[in-house]
C-alpha cells in the first residue's frame, strides 16, 4: 500500500517587501524549506515558489504524509556493568531497558569491536506531516538572510516586514498553527485595490490561478517578469521605437507589482540634449521606468512606466509619471548648465575640504597620493605619464558638482563629460570615468592607459590607506569595498597583460599613505590645546615594522582575491586542458610568491600543462616525498653536493640528470617559459624514480645522509622555482 501523499502550501502576506531582495528572498525560502524536509524523511515532490510584493509563498507537491517508520539502535552499559558476578541484572541494565520501555530479556548483546554492550533494537512509527510543518516553517523562516529583521505591535515575532496572514495547507485542511504571530488559515489576500477582500485558497494547487483570477495577483515571479518584458517591448514599438531592459531595473520592476500594466510616456524633446546616462538613470534609478531609443540608437522623448494597477482613466496615470520625470529632468538640465559654468579643475582646490576618511585625511590629500602613484604605473604601463597624472587631479572633482550631487551614481560619468567640455585630451576625459572600473565582478575594464594606471592606482591607494589603519574588512563587513577593488586590480593586470611587481607598487602606495597619516599626527598634535591629552605616537622603529608587515597582509589579501578570481570563475580565461582551477594548483604557485599576477598567471597556465603530461604524476608524489623528508630530517642540508660522497649509481645519475638540465630550466624559468622548463624537468622522471628505488636517503652515515638530502633540496629547488609540486594532491 502506497503512503499518503497531499500538496503542501505556505503563504506569507506582509507588509510590501523589499523589492531588491525579494527573488532572493524566494530562492531561500524554497531552499530552506526543502532542506528542513530533508532532514526530517519527509518524500516530496517538487517546490514551486511564489514572490509578490506583499507574499512569499512556497507549494511542495505530493508531501508524504508521514515520516517512513523509525529504526531505533541504542547502546546500554557494557555487559560487565550490565550483570553482578552472580549473573543477576544490575540497576543500570534495568534502567536502561526501562527508559528504553522494554524488558530486560528484549534487549540485544552486540560487540562492534570495543567490547560488548547491552543494545535496543526496535522500531518507532513516523510522526505525522502535520506535527512536524510548523517547526519545518519556522526553521525556514528563520534562516532567510534578512539583514535586520523588524518586529511590529505587541508581539514579539520578527521578520522583514510586518506579517498579515499566513496560509499553510496540507491537501484541503489548514494546519494548526501559529507563525510569526499570526495563525495559520485558509484565507489570502488579492491585490490592495482590486480585490481588497479575504480569498479562500481551496487547495495547494488552485492557489496561483485563484490569485491569477479572483485577486488580480500574478504570484509567479518569473511569469510576472516575462509579462512585464512583453508588455514594455509591445509599448516601445508602439512609440516606434525599442526599449532598453536592463535585467535590473526588470527584476526591480518585477518586484513592485503584483498586476503589471505597462503604459507610454513622453517628455520635452528640449531634454535630449542632457548626456545619455542622465536621462536613463533619471528614467532608470529614480523612477523604475525603461528608457526608448531609436533605430539608430540614439533616446527617443518617450518611456515605458509600469503601473501596479488597472486604471480606469491610464491617461491620468500616465499625466502623473509624465509630471514627475519633467520635474527630474528640469533638474538635471539647471545642473548641466550650472556645472559648466566653471571649468572641473577649479574645484580642485575644494577636494581638501572634504574628507576621505578621518585617518587618511581629504580626497585631495587623496588624489596627490593617487596621481603619483599612477605617474609611476603608467610609465610601466607603456602610457603618458602626463595624462595620467592629469587625469588623477580631475578624478574625483564632479564630486562637488550639482549634478553628482543628486545622481551620485554618475560620478566619474559626469567628470568624463565636464572635462571633454573643458577641452582635456581624451584619454584624461575617458580615464575619470574609467577609473571606477570595474565596478563590479565581470564588469568592464578601462580601454585608456591612463584610466588603467588611475584604476589601479586608486584602488591601492585604499587598500593601502584601509590596511595601515588597521580597519581592514573582517568577516561580511567591506565598507570601503576593498575586495571588489582588490578583484579589480588582479583582473586589471591579468586581462590587460601588466606586468607590474605588485609588492613594489603596495610598498609605493603604503609609503604615501604613512607619510600623510604623520603629516595628519603630526598637525594634530600641533593643534592640541594646552592640558590635552596628546595624540598617540608610533614608538621609534615601529612604522618600518609595521609597513613591512602591512605591506604582506595587503599582498596576501590580494591574492585571496587572485583565488576567488579563479577558483570561482570570477571571468577567469579557461587554462588549457583544464577546465576548473584547483585549490592546490593555485597553493603551488602561490608558494612561489610571484610579484606579477601576470606571472602568476603564466605559472598557473604552465603547470596545467604540465599536469597533462604521463611523468606529472610520479614528479608530484616525488615532490611531496621530498617534502616530507626534509621536513623529518630536522637539519639543514648543505647548500652544495659532495660529488665525492655519491657512492650509488642511482643517485650519480641523478645529480648528472639534474646537471645537465639546470642550466636550460633557469634559462626557461628567467624568460618565464614556465611550460618549457616543467617540460624539461619532467625528463627526470627516470632518474628520480631509480633514485628513490635504489637509494637510502637517510643512512646511517651522517655525511652520507646530509649529501642525499642536499641533492633533494637541489632537485626541490629546480621545481620550487615555478611552483612547489608537493602542495598537489598525489
């Protein structure tokens, strides 16, 4: 006979709901539950979520009804503390079969190696579905990533948003419970103005299309979105053009309604000469409407809003979204020409007035530090050393301007602009703008020499300015976002094949850095009133110590990023004939502490090949052989081989072998032929394996022995230069 199986369904109605967050929102909650009937045996089919402003709901498709029935195993006392010398059962043996609610004579004698034990073996029925749903819920509930959950009324419950409703259903019948407190029922809610009435949910299966029907509520997140898509696609090409969806701006969109209804709007055609990332981030950012261009391209005085609402009068609708974007865009047109009225540079002078960071000073201490740093990188970059530092003066002055003012999410946009109207050369106009990028992981990167030097350079100018002050990012906390900046610059050098030392660039930037945290100190104790405790000082010799040391922490910070930026496929090119990265490859090559990420990456792509070729497998075990005997050895190796002490055949071929390759392999390994070298080195196979078969590296001679480990250390050594082979598994 077959277990009973029923649909199951949770509805959360709230408050409306975060609309940038809500899909993920949905996501864990499918996934939370789905993992708390896991853990509990309890067979289900599939999980279909549900997400509109004001719901989260999840449907589980033929949930068992009962959990399978329960094997119980559970071990007692030992035999010996289970029965006296005369035979007779102990108080512990007849507690326990007590507690375990059988007789003595029932339970088992076992002995699973560790002596014998008294044991109950028996069976427990499965609790039913119904008991255990509101704990399940709640458990899911609970592990959704809410940043800062809210509490409401007199209660006590905590969640995202205040909770209206709850509709939980095993089949047709409610289950008894309370959530969040709120108790569990049959009734849900449709749309705010079209169906402002409670709506009974029949059954798990009819919920999406009740809602659909008598609520005006399309549940389906991703059904809502495909409507959306088309009714904005529809309306563009009405106003004769084509709409501009960003998958953004939809999935926000998405998430503020719960009955799209897409409508056509238009402004002044006075507004089109504004520059294109101000009309679509006017239409885009601020009022979550999609932009309308031309065949051509270029904007069209029209755009897409999406209404929450079937309007008996859609032109007054559309009065009001049309009202509104003329007002913002009236804005930003008094900006523009307000803004130019003055050349960029001259706010130059007012970056000093505006702090950076408490510790670090202002963002014109900032950009001084940035543009000589960048003079120095542009240089090795084969670029202007003049545009570059040019560039650094204007980078952050549409900070001050009106415009960034009011849409902060064109600084840099709005600089690029100014200084083409200010008659700069292009490549310092395009690099204020680019050196923001890459603003996020798979961003794009800058396309100018100066903005890639401005880029790098400012971003480990932070990195830099965050770590001396020892505010470094620690657990979720990145304020100043330094591993989206650190993920940059690796991607900068790698991508664009800078073959810059970093250690020598973080050690540049950290001396800027430190000089302007003493000029700062320094001022400050010259400012303190009479009686005031003084600021603290650095104890004599510490500031060297301490850049060295922050100088590797900031290093190996980047390279943790290096790690993400390849073991998460964080836009890393494939190698070649190896599809994912491993964590032990990128440890290889990270024991060889490479300056360049550009090296770094010639290595990583070197040993890939290597580990194709049929020798890869012995050299590695060799390596870790080789490893674990100078480690054991516990002594130091002289740095020279004794040929004189080479008394095996096996080992006289060795160091001949290693002879004649040493050479070649460092030749290779200077050019940074790293494949060739491995390559080359890969022709000891032999020789090592005859080595290892043949020789007794630790004798009991002890000149003997230090002479073997000494030809180990050579041969380590000839592999360490490129990666270190042991830290592969093997």
């Amino acid at each position: 006979m077959k277990a009973e199986r029923r649909d199951f369904l949770l509805e959360i109605g709230t408050e409306e709901l975060p609309p940038r967050s809500l899909h993920a929102l949905q996501q864990a909650l499918v996934t939370a539950l789905s993992a708390g009937l896991a853990r509990a045996d309890l067979a289900h089919g599939e999980l279909v979520g549900f997400a509109t402003p004001r719901r989260l709901a999840v449907w589980v498709k033929r949930l068992a009804a009962q959990q399978p029935e329960q094997h119980l195993k559970r071990r007692g006392p030992p035999l010996s503390a289970a029965l006296d010398a005369a035979g007779r059962p102990t108080r512990a043996a007849l507690g326990f079969a007590e507690s375990c609610g059988t007789s003595l004579e029932a339970l088992q004698r076992l002995d699973e190696g560790k002596g014998t034990f008294l044991f109950f073996l028996g069976t427990k029925a499965g609790e039913r579905a119904v008991v255990l749903l509101p704990g399940l819920v709640q458990a899911a509930l609970d592990a959704l990533p809410i940043a800062r959950r809210m509490h409401w009324g007199a209660g006590n419950a905590l969640f995202v948003r205040p909770v209206h409703w709850v509709v939980m259903l095993y089949g047709r019948e409610v289950v008894p419970a309370t959530l969040l407190d709120t108790p569990a029922g049959h009734l849900t809610r449709g749309h705010r103005f079209h169906a402002p009435r409670p709506i009974r949910i029949a059954s798990p299966g009819s919920y999406e299309r009740t809602l659909r029907e008598r609520g005006h509520v399309l549940a389906d997140f991703a059904v809502r979105r495909e409507r959306i898509r088309a009714q904005v696609t529809t309306a563009a090409a009405e106003a004769q053009g084509r709409a501009l969806i960003s998958e953004a701006l939809l999935q926000e969109v998405t998430a503020l309604v719960e009955w799209p209804v897409a409508l056509t709007g238009r402004f002044e055609e006075r507004f089109l000469p504004l520059p294109r990332e101000v009309l679509i981030s006017t239409l885009e950012d601020h009022q979550r409407c999609f932009p309308v261009e031309d065949a051509r391209g270029g904007l069209l005085p029209a755009f897409i809003a999406v209404s929450n609402i079937q309007s008996r009068e859609p032109a007054t609708v559309r009065a009001g979204n049309e009202r509104v974007v003329r007002a913002r865009l009236a804005d930003a047109a008094f900006f523009w020409e307000q803004d130019r009225r003055q050349p960029l540079a001259a706010r130059c002078a007012g970056l000093d007035a505006v702090t950076f960071q408490a510790k670090l000073g202002s963002l014109g201490e900032k950009t001084r530090r940035v543009g000589a740093l960048a003079a120095e990188i542009a240089l090795a970059a084969g670029g202007s050393r003049e545009h570059a530092v040019r560039a650094a003066q204007l980078c952050k002055c549409d900070l001050l301007t009106a415009m960034v003012g009011e849409f902060p999410e064109l600084q840099g946009i709005m600089g690029t602009y100014y200084a083409q109207a200010d008659g700069e050369p292009h490549e310092v106009a395009a690099a204020i703008r680019e050196h923001y990028l890459p603003r996020a992981a798979g961003d794009q990167l800058p396309g100018t020499r100066a903005g890639l030097a401005l880029a790098i350079a400012d971003k480990l100018d932070t990195l830099a300015g965050i770590f001396a002050i020892g505010e470094k990012p620690t657990g979720t906390k990145d304020p100043f976002g330094l591993r989206r900046a650190a993920l940059g610059v690796q991607r900068m050098l790698i991508e664009k094949e800078l073959d810059l030392d970093l250690r020598r660039y973080i050690d540049q930037a950290l001396a800027a850095v430190r000089a302007d945290i003493a000029r700062l100190r320094a001022t400050a104790a010259t400012a303190t009133p009479a009686g005031a405790a003084a600021p603290e000082r650095t104890p004599a010799g510490a500031a060297a110590t301490s850049t060295d040391s922050t100088a590797g922490e900031i290093y190996d910070f980047l390279m943790e990023r290096l790690r993400a930026y390849y073991l998460d496929n964080a836009g890393a090119p494939p190698l070649p004939g190896q599809a994912v990265v491993t964590a032990e490859m990128f440890d290889a090559v990270l024991a060889a502490r490479p300056a360049s990420p550009l090296d770094f990456d010639a290595r990583l792509k070197a040993l890939s090949t290597f580990l194709e070729l049929p020798e890869s497998a012995s050299l590695t075990a060799a390596n870790k052989r080789i490893a674990n005997i100078l480690r054991k050895a516990n002594e130091t190796p002289p740095p020279e081989v004794d040929v004189l002490r080479l008394r095996e055949s096996a080992e006289v071929r060795l160091f001949d072998s290693m002879r004649a390759l040493r050479d070649a392999v460092a030749t290779a390994t200077a050019r940074r032929e790293y494949a060739g070298a491995l390559g080359q080195l890969a022709q000891l196979r032999p020789a090592v394996d005859a080595f290892f078969d043949q020789v007794l590296v630790m004798d009991e001679n002890p000149q003997l022995r230090a002479n073997r480990l000494s030809l180990l250390a050579q041969l380590q050594g000839l592999f360490a230069g490129i990666a270190d082979l042991s830290r592969l598994p093997g």
